[in-house]
C-alpha cells in the first residue's frame, strides 16, 4: 500500500509542473529533458498513522 500512496503523491506533483502546452508525447519528452530537476521528497507513509 505504501507503493502505492508514494506513487500518487509523485503523480499529483508531476502534474502540478507539468507545462500547460504539452500536447503530444514529443512535447511531454522535450519537457522532461528540459525541466527542473526538483529532489526526492521525503516521504514516511506510516508519518500519518503515528500523527493520528
């Protein structure tokens, strides 16, 4: 499960810095070389289980 819930979290931010003019796979792939490199966040899927 926590596969999982880490694979959303990284989707839903690789949406939020996805350029709004990709439109084909070739733009998706000149973006990817292109774009920001942001660093692994850190990420503790039990953190949420202990806070509650």
């Amino acid at each position: 499960m926590s596969d999982v819930l880490t694979t959303y979290g990284l989707f839903l931010l690789s949406l939020e810095n996805l350029d709004e003019n990709i439109k084909t796979v070739e733009d998706l792939i000149k973006f990817s070389k292109e774009a920001k490199r942001l660093k692994r966040p850190k990420f503790d899927p039990l953190l949420e289980i202990k806070e509650s």
